[in-house]
C-alpha cells in the first residue's frame, strides 16, 4: 500500500500506483477529494502532454500546485489517465 501524506494527513493511499519518472501516480479515487481545490495552472511535458493541478488544503494550510494529472495524456503516457501525482513537500511511500 502506497501513500501520500502532508501536513500530517493521508491525502491518497493505494496498492495500485503507476510508477513514471520516479512519481507514483495514484488512482483519483484513492484521493481524499476533500483535500483538492482546482488551479488554473498547467504545464507542458513533450511526451506526457498538458498537466493541469491541483492545490492542497489540509487543515487551513495550502500546498500551491501540489498534485498534477494528465486529463488527456499522450498516447505513450496513457496508463496516468485518470490518476494524481504529488511533490512540493507531500510525502510518498
């Protein structure tokens, strides 16, 4: 069981992650929807395609852009289809 923890709460947990580039890409049922509020950010990968992301808010406390997925990937990156990233301090493992 994989999880992904900030600011002292499990935002994301599960046994079936895809492993790209050294991130674990969860299920976006596997995260707590509650913590997740939209951002207007994106960015470009060559091979994966545009990813859009999500800022983080555990007890008051906000994690600018700290979850990403692809909602349209690539061809080559379509197993992160429907599934959520994290860095900037969340910890995963």
């Amino acid at each position: 069981m994989v999880e992904a923890r900030w600011n002292g709460a499990v935002i994301a947990r599960s046994d079936d992650t895809v492993v790209v580039e050294g991130n674990h890409y969860f299920p976006l049922e596997a995260v707590d929807a509650a913590v997740l509020k939209p951002s207007a950010t994106t960015s470009m990968c060559p091979w994966k395609g545009t990813a859009e992301y999500y800022t983080l808010v555990v007890d008051g406390a906000e994690n600018r852009d700290a979850a990403w997925f692809y909602a349209e990937p690539k061809e080559k990156a379509a197993a992160i289809k429907g599934r959520v990233a994290f860095w900037r301090g969340v910890t995963v493992g």
